[in-house]
C-alpha cells in the first residue's frame, strides 16, 4: 500500500517536472520556422555528401507533411515531446523512419531555436514595419486635413501657442516613422544565420554555413557560435522597439481619452470604441484608447523580464533562454493589435474643429507674439517686451477678453511703452497670424506643415 502510494508520488513529480521543463506548449509557435530550418540544413547536408539525395527527399517530403498536419489541427502535441524541435522530429521519424534520424547530424537545438527564433523575429520586425507605415500614413492623411485647423499648443499640459492640428498628428507620425526605422535596424543588424553553430563550438562534419544561410535568406552566417548560442539580442532589440511603439501608442491614447472627454471635447471617437457604463446609462468610457494605454504594461514587463533572464548567464546556451519565447510572442500580438485598432481608431475619429479653435481663445495663446514683436520692430529687450506683454495679458484679463481679441486702443493703454504702438499689431496678436507667424524650418506655420506633408510622402514613397 505505502510503496503504491510512494509511486504515485513518483510519477506526479515526474509529471510535474516534464511540463516543468517542457516549452513544446507555447514554442510551437515556431513550427513553420522549425521545418523551414531543418528543410534548409537537409539539403545543405545533401550538397555537402552528407546526407543522400534519397534521405534528404524523404526528410523533406515528411517535414511537409508534418506541416499540413500541424496546419490542420491533426498534429498532436505531447509533453514528452519537450519542444518543438523534438515533436516535429519525432513525428517525421515516424513517417519516414530512419532518414528522420539522419537530419539531426551537425547541429543541436541550440543552434536550431535560435535559427528558429531569429527566422521569427525577423519576419516580425519586417510584418510591424509594414503596419507602421500604414499608421504613418493614416496621421499624414489625416494631418494634409487639417494644416489650417487651429488647436492650442500645450507645454505642462497648459495652454502655450497657437499651432495646426495637422502639425500635432505629424509630432505622432514622426515617432512612428522612428519606430519604423529602429524594427529596420534591428533586423538588418540581426540578419545571420546562427545554423551550424552546432551546441556551442561548431562541428567536425564538413558543413556548408554559407549555404544554409543563403536557403534561410540571412544575409550572412553568424562569426562566433559561442556567442551564436547564447545571443538573445534580436529578441530583447524587438522586446525594446515594440516597448517604444508601445509607449508612443499610449501617448496618443492619452490625448484622445483626454480629449474626447466633456472638457476638451476636441474628437469624437466612433461608437465602437467606447462602451458604457453599466451603472451610469449615459456615460461613454474611451474603453479602446484605456486598453492600449493599459497593454503598454505588459510591452515594458516582457523586457525587462528577458533582460533579467540574461544578465547572469554564463556562456553559452543554458535552459533560462527557454524562458525568451513567451514574452517575445505576447509582445508581437499586443503591439500588432494595438496598431491595427489604433489605425482605425484615427481613422474614424471626428475631429471637432470648432471645439478646439475655440479652445485657442482661451490662455492668450499669442501672448508671446507680442513680445516677439517689441524685439524685432521695435529693438527692445526682450525682458522688457516680456513685462510690457505681462501687462497686456493683465489688460485682457481685466476686460474679460482674450488676448486676440483686443483692439489697438486696448493693447495701446496697457503700458506707456506701447502707447503708440502701430496697429498692425492687432493683426500679429490675431491666432492665424499667430500660428503661421511660426515658420522656421519645422514649424507649425501651415506652410512648414505643408512641407513637411511633402516631405512625408516622399519618404513613404520610398519605403
Ligand atoms: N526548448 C529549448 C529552448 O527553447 C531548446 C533548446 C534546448 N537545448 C538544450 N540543450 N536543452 O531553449
């Protein structure tokens, strides 16, 4: 009875263990890349003599079918199987016999999951890139709308200077273009073939890099199979880059809950993007923009979990870099959902132009033209022209007006320093004027904005 009992412990913990030690549950996700990997190393050991032409059509022709099977549901994926590696070859074991044997000659998992991984990540860098240009493209749109629109410019969240709602989209389209160019970067920097690195110091059979590497489409083999084994950059580069598309994600998030709430009222999101509440009847909660606010969380945590997974490891491969996979798929997921939902969200947003040139008649938004203007016409200093501004704003407020809406002879009794002032200065205080006024390279005038929609197109035309 108690050895009974004591073997049905045994087998517990033993069960514990192989799904402790397993990954085949969340690494599958790495099928298409696993059989692409191994149909690349068979022929490569075929040219090189190692394998048959007889054997290497066999291996292919099972890892195919082993694909349609895992592609149609039939595939049965088993703990003991441990990973990936070892399910797809044992299945294909089971289909060709003993030329499924053969394929593991001149390389170990460690070089083959990070084949795998490196395969995977790539092509994410490469299908983001692809949806960030789109994202791109919809701010631009959106912005070629709206150069005229005026919306107040803010610093510490408070009213600054007049600027063209087409100008802020363009702030957001220029983080997306950087994130395009750091998934860029990052996959041109990690485009080598880590296949027939072997476990960690190469291989006495006489394998062809070159050539597994050419079948993959890396660009080049990687130099050092030591460091090939254990080098988890590619992961923890497209864990930072999808965090920093994350963060500018939730950045626009914010200024669109913000601004469609009942205090800005500046957009109107579509209706499938907010949901109500289920106690207050006539509420609309910015549900959608929360949630990508709210996942950039989980972006971050990914990160900062594989940096700490390889801060203490020795070299080369140890079984910590199991732990790379699911935070690096979690994060793929969430970044292209949240740009794919983000886009529409842009897209079908209302934009309230009376609302937020309204807003611009708020916080003497040209306060700071009219300083500009003492400094250039009239060769004042400029903290003199900032107090005589300081009692222009004073005038306003005690009239109840808003600083663009004074006349000459309001502006004139403000501060004997003015009291002649010329009466173009109505026109330069006027928030238009005010906006375009700003025309240095890069800024919001409509026709540094205009420019830099040129400037826009042109770079989408070359991507
Ligand atoms: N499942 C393993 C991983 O994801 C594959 C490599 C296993 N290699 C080994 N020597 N145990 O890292």
């Amino acid at each position: 009875m108690a050895q009974a009992k004591e073997q049905i412990l045994k087998n517990t913990n033993a069960k514990i263990l192989d799904e402790f030690n397993a990954s085949v549950m969340f690494d599958k996700e790495l099928y298409d890349q696993d059989i692409r990997g191994s149909i690349a190393h068979s022929k490569m050991l075929c040219a090189q003599g190692i394998l048959t032409l007889e054997d290497q059509q066999d291996i292919e022709r099972g890892l195919l079918q082993v694909k349609e099977e895992i592609e149609s549901g039939k595939f049965e994926f088993k703990i003991a199987d441990e990973d990936i590696h070892m399910a797809v070859e044992s299945r294909l074991t089971q289909i060709v016999g003993d030329a499924g044997k053969r394929l593991h000659t001149a390389r170990s998992r460690n070089d083959q999951v990070a084949t795998d991984f490196r395969l995977y990540v790539k092509e994410k860098n490469q299908s983001i890139m692809k949806q960030l240009k789109t994202l791109v493209e919809t701010f631009v749109d959106l912005a070629a709308k709206h150069t005229t629109t005026l919306i107040p410019g803010m610093t510490h969240l408070q009213h600054a200077q007049p600027i063209n709602f087409g100008f802020h989209m363009l702030a957001y389209a220029n983080m997306f273009k950087r994130d395009y160019e750091r998934f860029q970067s990052s996959w041109q920097r990690n485009d080598y073939s880590p296949l027939g690195s072997a476990a960690l110091a190469g291989t006495p059979h006489n394998i062809d890099r070159f050539k597994s590497c050419e079948l993959l489409g890396f660009k080049e083999p990687t130099a050092c199979a030591l460091d090939t084994v254990s080098d988890r950059d590619f992961a923890l580069e497209i864990l930072f880059n999808i965090s920093t598309s994350m963060m500018h994600i939730s950045r626009i998030s914010e200024e669109l809950i913000l601004w469609s709430s009942y205090e800005f009222q500046f957009v109107k999101m579509s209706d499938e993007y907010a949901t109500t509440s289920s106690i207050m009847p006539q509420k609309k909660n910015p549900d959608v923009p929360e949630l990508l606010r709210g996942k950039t969380g989980r972006a971050f945590g990914n990160l900062i979990s594989l940096l700490t997974v390889m801060k203490g490891l020795p070299l080369a491969y140890n079984k910590d870099t199991q732990e790379d996979k699911e935070g690096v798929f979690d994060s793929v997921k969430t970044i292209e959902i949240s740009i794919s939902i983000l886009n529409d969200v842009i897209k079908t947003m209302h934009v309230n132009v009376e609302k937020m040139e309204n807003a611009c008649k708020i916080g003497h938004l040209s306060a700071t033209d009219l300083a500009d203007y003492l400094v250039q016409k009239q060769n004042m200093p400029f903290r003199t022209a900032y107090y005589i501004t300081k009692s222009v704003v004073a005038r306003a407020n005690e009239l109840n007006k808003d600083m663009s809406e004074l006349t000459i002879d309001e502006i004139r009794s403000a501060a004997s320093e003015i009291e002649t002032i010329n009466e173009e200065i109505v026109d330069f205080l006027n928030l238009r004027n005010s906006m375009n006024a700003r025309n240095s390279f890069g800024g919001t005038s409509s026709e540094q904005t205009l420019l830099q929609i040129e400037n826009f197109n042109k770079w989408l035309k070359t991507i």
